[in-house]
C-alpha cells in the first residue's frame, strides 16, 4: 500500500519539504531544530537520484492513468490486428512475432504502474518487469533481423533463377545446334560431346539443387531457427543468469520497495540498446541502399531507431541526474514512449490501412452499383 508521510525516512521531510509528523508543538525547539538539521544533514549526503526514490510517495492518478491509457491504447487494437492477422496487409509483416511482442508490452505497461502505486518488492521488478521489457526489445528487434535475411535470400532466389534461366538458354540452342540440317556439318564426335556436356550440366545441377522450391523452404526454416536462437535464446539466458546473481548479491535491496529500476538491474537493458543502435548502422544502410527495402518497413525500423536513440539518451541522463526530480522519479515511463510508438507502427498502422482499403473497396462497389441503376432506369443498351 502506499506510505504514509509519517512512516518516511528522516531525510525525506527536508526534501519534500514538509513538516516532520515526530515535532509536536511539545517537543522542545532544541529537539526540533536537532532533528530538522539531521534531516537536512542526511538528505545532502544521499545522492539526488535514491533520495528521489526514498521519498517516493505514490499518485493515484499518475498511476492508475497510465494503467487505463494502456487498456484503451493496447488492447482493443490488438484484438483487432489478431482477427486481422491473415489479411494480405498483415500477413507479409509477420504477425505472430508482432502479436507476441505487443502481449508483452501490454502485461508490461500494466504492471509497472501497478507495482509503482502498492510499492511491491524490488525483487518483483527484477524478475517480472526487466525480462519482459528485454524480452520485448529482441523480439522487435529480431523482426527486422529477419527482413534482412528475408531479402537477402530473396535476392539470392533471384540470381539463382536467372541462372538456371540462362542455363536453360544454352541447352535449347545446342540441341537447335545439334537438330539442323547436316549443312552444318557437325560430326558424331562433336554431336556425342554435345550430348555428354549437356546430361553433364543436368547431372551437376541436380546433384547441387534436387528441388529448389524444397531447397529454399529449408534454408528459409534454418534462417528462422539460427535468429531465434541467436537473438531470442541466448539473450534470454544471459538475462536469467544475470537476474540470479543480482538476486544473490543484493538480496537485502531486493526484500525493499523500489519505484524506478536500479541502475544495475537495467544494465542489460542498456547494453542491449547499445548493442541494436550500433548494429542498425549497417541495416539502415541495406534497407536504403543495398537491399532496398519495402518503403513500409524501411519507415518503421528508422523510427524504431531513432525513438530508441532518444529514449536510450534520455535514460542515461536521467540516471546521471542530469535533467529534473520529475523525470527521475517517472523515469520507468520513459520506455513507455518506444512500447507506444512500436505498437503504432506494427499493429495501430496496418489496421489503419486496411480500414482504408475496405473504404475504398465498398466504394467501389457502391459506385458499381449506381452505374447498374442508372443503366437500367435509362434503358441503355450495354453490349459486353
């Protein structure tokens, strides 16, 4: 529950700036000003950002806002995109990936205002909150992953058709070469080596490539497999070995309320966003210039950086204390912003999308419709 002004620490009167509940008007001013410069005395030895967090004191409608923004925001276009999910606007923007991520970011955004207002134990927040917005990040992440991958086995698609193409090609004109008159003159020597290279050529390729259409449902699968692995299990790992020793060797600090993340708990968190930032350099750099991705996605993975950018700086300098007591004391909402944004991009665009196709569907038909009345009211002759 949240605490009451009676039950704060010493320091936290000087800072908030509120009258010590412990001096009375019987306590004798010599007591009362001892403990007024205790408490200033405590609080500027005590770094700006844990004094923040010690006297936190929790608002209703701060928290229980974002909780009904989260519901509003998240959940109705959610459903929405899942009834959507095989439609031709969504289906090529893999929607499970995207469905998963946006469930977590939902549980996440409900939680965080909920343990901020009832003050639960840091040892919930580092087991419950920190996996789901890690989670979270590699799944988004691994999405555009596997774009690149996607292209670039698209691409490989490609040249391996022209090849077989021009392949092709050259086989039709030795056998024109060998079915024309004998004029040519080609002797039974050549015609033979003709033959031999030609059932060569088809002997090599289907040692290389029995069934591309198999082959390539194959490689897509190990693609799939290789980035879930690298990017969704090994992380995750590495998260939950992290969570057990933090857990171990601050196991005093876990039993105690926490508002905001330590420093220490967000530490993945952190070199995680280190880690996609420095490796976008080179996606950026396939999506506009080598591959060239679809404009769609090309629009949203540059947002999805550039908010990450923002929101990564605007953290660092929170914790560092270097902007106001406001957004060190919210400043587990300022990852709020990319959940937002992402699932603006991923799920809230792609809906708009489609309402906007069937707008123009159903008027379409509409306008068919008209014609077919006018036709038929003005007794016009249509031949077909």
């Amino acid at each position: 529950m949240p605490k009451d002004v009676a039950v704060l620490p010493l320091p936290c009167f000087s800072y908030l700036g509120i009258p010590n509940p412990n001096i009375t008007e019987h306590t004798p001013p010599q007591i009362a000003a001892e403990l007024n410069a205790k408490s200033k005395a405590i609080a500027a030895a005590i770094p700006r950002i844990g004094l923040v967090d010690m006297c936190y004191m929790p608002k209703a409608g701060l928290e229980f806002g974002m909780v009904a923004f989260s519901i509003v925001y998240y959940i109705p276009t959610l459903i929405l995109f899942i009834i959507y999910r095989k439609h031709v606007l969504i289906k090529y923007r893999q929607p499970t990936i995207v469905i998963i991520q946006s469930i977590l970011g939902i549980i996440m955004s409900l939680l965080v205002p909920i343990f901020r207002y009832f003050e639960t134990l840091c040892l919930l927040t580092t087991w419950i909150i920190n996996p789901l917005t890690f989670s979270r990040s590699i799944l988004t992440y691994s999405r555009y992953v596997r774009v690149y991958f996607m292209q670039k086995l698209s691409i490989f698609k490609l040249k391996f058709s022209e090849k077989k193409k021009s392949k092709k090609y050259k086989r039709n004109e030795l056998v024109s070469i060998k079915s024309r008159d004998v004029s040519l003159e080609i002797s039974d020597d050549t015609s033979s080596k003709v033959s031999t290279l030609m059932s060569n050529n088809e002997i090599s390729d289907n040692a290389r490539i029995e069934d591309p259409v198999l082959y390539f449902k194959k490689l897509d699968k190990v693609i799939n497999n290789k980035i879930f692995l690298i990017l969704v299990i090994i992380p995750t790992i590495f998260i939950i070995v992290y969570s057990i020793i933090l857990t171990i060797k601050k196991w005093d600090d876990m039993k105690s309320s926490c508002p905001n993340e330590d420093k220490s708990v967000g530490a993945p968190k952190l070199i995680l966003c280190i880690c996609i930032i420095l490796s976008s350099i080179f996606l950026l750099y396939q999506a506009y210039y080598k591959q060239k991705w679809d404009i769609e996605i090309k629009i949203e993975y540059t947002l999805y950086v550039v908010v990450m950018i923002i929101c990564t700086i605007l953290l660092q300098l929170t914790v560092n204390e270097c902007l106001s007591d406001i957004f060190i004391r919210n400043r587990s909402y300022i990852f709020y912003f990319l959940t937002a944004v992402v699932h603006a991009l991923t799920v809230i665009e792609p809906l708009i999308k489609i309402f906007f196709y069937k707008l123009k569907k159903d008027d379409q038909r509409v306008r068919h419709i008209y014609v077919y009345i006018y036709i038929l009211f003005n007794n016009i002759n249509v031949q077909i």
